[in-house]
C-alpha cells in the first residue's frame, strides 16, 4: 500500500496517519515459515522541520518452532518503526537502513513495514528470549525443571582427584 504524504510534504508539524496490513506469510526463517499471520501497522508521518518520520509500531503472532527446545510456539512480537523518509538517498557513505525512499510523493508502506520487521528480528526463532532448551544429555526440555543428570566428572580429572587425594 502507498502512503501518499502530499498533503504534508511542505507543511511543517503537518502528520498523516496509517494504518495496515502486511502479508509475509513468504518470509522464510530456517526451515520455517512463522509469519502465517498479517502483519499489522500503524502510526504517523510527520513533517518535523522539513524531515518526514514515520513513527509508529508493527506486530503479529508467529508460529514457529523453537531452535533451542524445539517446542511449538504462538508468540506475540511488536517491533517500533522509527524511520526518516527522503525523496532521494543520499550516496552510500550516509545509507542508513532506517532511511527509506519515497516513491514519488508516496511512502511504500509494504516495503517499510516488511524491512523493518526483517531487521527487528532475532537471528534464532525462540519461544522465548531466556529459553533454556534441551539438556544435550537426556533431552528433557530444560524450561520444565531441570533435569536428574548428575554433571558426570571426566575420567581424567577423576584419576588426577585420586592422585591428589592420596
Ligand atoms: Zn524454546
Ligand atoms: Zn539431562
């Protein structure tokens, strides 16, 4: 969807409101595809002093699986959008990610909106941020408890305890 920000474009203190909704059922994550649910966003434009920032946040449900404890999880995420739009960008020693083209007088809320979700996310899908995952032991799902495994000692630090003890 396109955003058109004319109507603020030279109007300092000037805001435009929006409001959508982004399909990324596509992005891949892994093996996985958690993003079955539309992305919704919503916010602000405003014109401070010239500069048009888009303000506001992003959030949806992901559906994944966890790649510590491969548990099943629904987890709620929202991800704030501050951004600057430019009608051009400057040369590449200025690119910032957080600075987006305008298309003609227009924001691409779609593309801003599939950015700045991508760039929030976590570089591993966890059910949740302290998962303590599985003991490499036995398997259990550590987030239960811990688990009965004794912290077995290695036999060379065994032998060496022996020595010392005698
Ligand atoms: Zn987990
Ligand atoms: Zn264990």
């Amino acid at each position: 969807m396109l955003l058109g920000l004319s109507k603020i474009m030279d109007c300092p203190g000037a805001t435009v409101p929006f409001s959508t909704s982004v399909d990324l059922s596509d992005l891949q994550y892994g093996n996985s595809f958690p993003v079955t649910e539309p992305v919704t966003a919503q916010g602000q434009v405003r014109n401070t002093a010239g500069v048009l920032v888009m303000t506001g946040s992003v959030r949806t449900t992901i559906h994944g699986v966890c790649d510590r404890c491969a548990t099943e999880f629904d987890r709620e995420i929202e991800f704030p959008i501050d951004v600057v739009l430019v009608t051009e960008l400057a040369n590449e020693e200025n690119e910032d990610e957080w600075v987006f083209p305008l298309e003609g007088d227009s924001a691409d809320l779609d593309d801003i909106v599939r950015t700045v979700f991508v760039l929030n996310l976590d570089s591993k899908l966890l059910c949740k941020e302290d998962c303590q995952g599985l003991c490499c032991r036995c398997g259990k799902n550590l987030n239960d408890g811990p688990c009965s495994c004794q912290k077995e000692l290695d036999p060379r630090f065994a032998a060496l305890k022996q020595l010392l003890e005698k």
